[in-house]
C-alpha cells in the first residue's frame, strides 16, 4: 500500500481524515500506510474511489491512474465537474485554446 501515503498527503488529508471519509479508524490507515495490515477489498475500494484512481494504482500493480472502473467516479469530483462548467461557458476559440493548453501540461 505504498501509494496510500502519497495520495493522502497530496490532498492535503489527514490520517483521520481518510479514515473518518471511508468510515475507518485513524489507526487502520496509519497500520495500512506502515504496511504492517492490509485493507480489505472494500476498503480498497473505498480509498480508490476517495482518491479518484485504480485500485491497481493504489496498490502500485500500475503506473495508471485510473481504469474504466474508476473512471466514472473521477469525472465526478468537485474540480472536474467545475472544470466542464468553466469549459461549457467558452467560446469555441477559447475551448481550443484551452485544450491546447491541457496538452501541454500534460506532456510534462
């Protein structure tokens, strides 16, 4: 459960934070992040969708962020939903602007 730490601290969550949102204890994710336990599949599940990836990424069986089966739940974040409403407000010249844009950070 490498990944679980780093996605954590990356949305700036605490222990407790990710416990509390799964409905965990505190502990259990410090024991997951520690790797001294595992979580169980529904656990698993849970964090993945928390985070917006694979279970296959939390659990570092890919460098892939996401599959089909998390996809779903990750275009559903607050931010991207956000982000589509900015984007449907544009003009076309500013969509294509933009996306230019979108491909160039993402290439880094």
């Amino acid at each position: 459960m490498i990944r679980l730490k780093e996605l954590r601290i990356e949305k700036g969550l605490s222990q407790e934070e990710v416990g509390r949102a799964i409905n965990a204890t505190q502990r259990s994710v410090g024991r997951w992040e520690q790797g001294t336990h595992e979580p169980n599949s529904t656990y698993l599940i849970s964090l993945a969708r928390l985070f917006g990836c694979s279970v296959d990424y939390l659990i570092c069986n890919t460098d892939e962020w996401g599959n089909s089966g998390t996809e779903e739940a990750t275009l559903k974040t607050p931010d991207v939903i956000k982000m589509v409403r900015l984007f449907n407000n544009l003009d076309e010249c500013q969509k294509q602007a933009l996306l230019l844009v979108a491909e160039l950070f993402s290439k880094k």
